[in-house]
C-alpha cells in the first residue's frame, strides 16, 4: 500500500545576506612573526625525496631559516635533531651564519621534506659557489635519494605486492 505524502504549501522567504568585513584570523596554534630575509639575489636549488618537493633559496647575508612561512626551527620540531640536518651543507662548506634560507616545501611527510630542503639547500649552494661540490658531494647530500612508495596494482586487494586470491573449488 501507497502511503500519501502531504505536500507542503507554506511561501518560501526571502533571506538577505548582510556583507561584513571579513575579521583577521590567527591560525590555530601559530603565532605571527615577522621573518629577516634579505631583499638581495637569491640563488635557487631545487630538492625531492618520495613525493615531497622544496624550492629553496639561499640569500646572502645574515637572517632566518624560514620554511613554508614559519622558522625552521618550528616547522621541523616533530623531527629529532632537525637543525643539525638542516645545518649540514652550512658546516661542511664553513658558510653558517652567511646566508639566509627561504623553503617551499610540499607533498609527502616532514622526514621526507626535511631531506628535499637538505638536496635544494646543498644544490643551490653548489650554484652559488661550485667550489662546494668537493664538500658535499662525499657527503651525499647532492644524491637525490629515489626510493619511492610502490605504486598499487588493480584486482590485489588494495595492496601492492598482495596476490590475488585463488578460488578454492
């Protein structure tokens, strides 16, 4: 049996929507602060490590480690040891303190960023200076490490190297 449905006859109202000046937002859990980079050339590298990839780029003159708008210091904080990771191509070619860093950083997870920003920041500093290549080429920080996530296949279950299931009869 059908069950009638009662229509609805009530008048539809207007809705005006007033404009309001959008108010200035904090974001959540992050304070602003006002980074120094020098407004000079810059020299650019470029890093990649899994599907993260860095823009980086290397002022000359003193100021800040600065990824994706904030420190490095606090992007990286998650990662043990981080600023010596970072600082790695500054020490071995005796730069540290001269230059300033801005990073681009995305796709993938923070490890794998931190290691795109380590190739960027160690290629651009092979660009700035080609003298540093003796340095940080025994190192391995101009080796760009490949390994990638396996890709995965149809019809295995959603994994990549599972096997497809075999009927029993």
């Amino acid at each position: 049996m059908a069950i009638r449905m009662n229509k609805k006859t009530s008048k539809v109202k207007k809705v005006v929507k007033k404009t309001t000046k959008p108010k200035a937002q904090k974001a959540k859990g992050k304070s602003t602060v006002d980074f120094k980079l020098p407004s000079n050339k810059y020299t650019e590298g470029i890093g990649r490590r899994k599907i993260a990839s860095a823009r980086v780029r290397i002022y000359e003159g003193n100021g800040d480690l600065v990824v994706n708008q904030e420190l490095a210091a606090d992007y990286f904080s998650d990662i043990r040891n981080a600023a010596a990771i970072y600082m790695e191509p500054f020490n071995l070619t005796g730069t540290k303190g001269k230059f300033a860093l801005s990073a681009k950083v995305s796709g993938s997870g923070k490890k794998a960023q931190l290691d795109a920003v380590v190739l960027g920041l160690a290629s651009a500093l092979v660009k700035h200076n080609p003298e540093f290549r003796s340095f940080l080429k025994p190192a391995g920080l101009l080796t760009r490490d490949d390994r990638m996530k396996e890709t995965r296949k149809v019809g295995r279950g959603g994994k990549a190297r599972r096997k497809r299931q075999s009927p029993k009869r």
